[in-house]
C-alpha cells in the first residue's frame, strides 16, 4: 500500500489533532520521547548515552571513507560542484570528505563537553510509571544534548485508549501541537510522536520545529471519512489535504 506525502500547513491546531487521534487509531507501531528523564539518574545511563551518539557519528565517518574510496566525479552533482568551486576531483572530494569527518570528531568532542540533565519523576504515580514503561523507554540524547527517554513500542489498544484520552483528546492548548501531548494524572510529556502502520510511516512530527507530515492512501481516507462520525468535519479536513 503505497502512502503519498500530504502537507499539513493549512490545518487548524485543533483539525492536527483530529489527524493524530486518526493516525494512533489505525497505526500499529509508534515513537515518541520525554523532555527529561522519568527516573533517577546514573552514571552508567549518561555513559551508555554518550557511547550511542559517539557509534553515530563513528558510524557516518566509516561511510563517508567508503564514498572517497569509491567516488568518480563524473557522477558529482550539482550542488556539490558549487559546493567545491566548481571543478570536482577525487583529490577535491577527498578533502570535502576530511573536512566532514573533521567536523564530525568536533561534535564527538563537544557531546562530552556540553550537555544537559534534567530528572523529574517525584510526582509520578504508579499508574504512570506503568504506562511509561509500556512504550519501551531508553535513556539517549536523540538529536540533542539534552539527555532524556527515547520511546518506540506497539499501538496496543491500551495504549491507543490512554493516547486518546490524552490532551491530545480536547481542544488543543498552547505549547501543545505538532505531536507534543502530555498524558496521564503525573500528567507525563511527550513530543515527536511518530506512527507506522505495516512498517510505513502514516505520521511524523518535529514538535519544537512546528513540523507535521501526513503519510496516507485512498483508502486510509475512506476509513478516515466515519473517524469519530465526524463526516462534516472529516470532509473539510481532507479536502485541505488534498489540496
């Protein structure tokens, strides 16, 4: 089943929301991630964190030697052209790629250097922690220098019900968009929700960025049409979508 890329731009808060709950609805598969961590706090967590980000990094050098050894500038693209001055060689692109693994070894160095943590878990309740630990949470820094829990688990029905019945639920609040909700009586945070179905991404968000990416096909639409028997207002949602 193939999902075509819709641009959200024009949706209402409130109209993304719709979108979410649809998207958790039909979705089996889900990421999300906190903004601290929910638990206390170890050396052996930040090591274990540190350790992920430096086998990234590690891991795009090896690749970017495996280009140099392999490269031909005939196949250089426009971009990179202009990039080097113009003229590519093997030599030209040997250094650009030098140039990348030193910036890389820059960013390794740095992650050990300036970073953030921040613990709140005091108010957790028992039944919070429970959800919590049901959307397979680990300790990293993501995409960032500020370490907290990084969560990909199944859609199980409870989950999807707790999900539903989180802010993500009412009228959207500020601060409160693009994937980020928060959920439970603690109440716990997310962002960046992102949901599969059948391995395909059908939804993605940057919540910081205000970014939000729908992923769909004809016939998530049709099911789409009767969501929450909305047939008005489900209408009018997909004709913006669709443009």
């Amino acid at each position: 089943m193939k999902r075509n890329v819709m641009f959200t731009g024009t949706l209402t808060p409130l109209e993304r929301s719709v979108m979410i709950r649809f998207a958790l609805e039909i979705g089996d598969e889900a990421k999300c991630r906190t903004n601290c961590l929910l638990r206390p706090f170890t050396s052996e967590l930040l090591e274990a964190a540190f350790r992920e980000k430096e086998a990234e990094i590690e891991k795009r050098e090896r690749a970017y030697i495996e280009t140099a050894k392999t490269f031909d500038p005939a196949t250089a693209s426009d971009a990179l052209r202009t990039y080097l001055g113009g003229t590519v060689t093997a030599e030209s692109y040997a250094k650009y790629v030098a140039d990348l693994i030193r910036q890389e070894e820059e960013v390794k160095k740095m992650i050990r250097r300036s970073y953030h943590v921040s613990v709140e878990y005091a108010y957790l309740t028992e039944a919070d922690a429970a959800l919590h630990k049901s959307l397979s949470p680990r300790v990293s820094f993501g995409y960032t220098n500020e370490l907290h829990e990084e969560c990909a688990f199944a859609l199980t029905r409870e989950i999807k019900d707790a999900f539903q019945d989180s802010s993500l639920g009412g009228e959207p609040e500020e601060g409160y968009d693009f994937g980020a909700f928060y959920v439970g009586e603690t109440p716990l945070y997310y962002e960046d929700l992102e949901v599969k179905a059948g391995g395909e991404t059908i939804l993605s968000t940057v919540s910081h960025e205000g970014i939000m990416d729908l992923f769909l096909c004809e016939e998530d639409f049709r099911q789409f049409v009767n969501f929450e028997l909305q047939r008005p207002r489900n209408r009018k949602i997909a004709e913006k979508l669709l443009g």
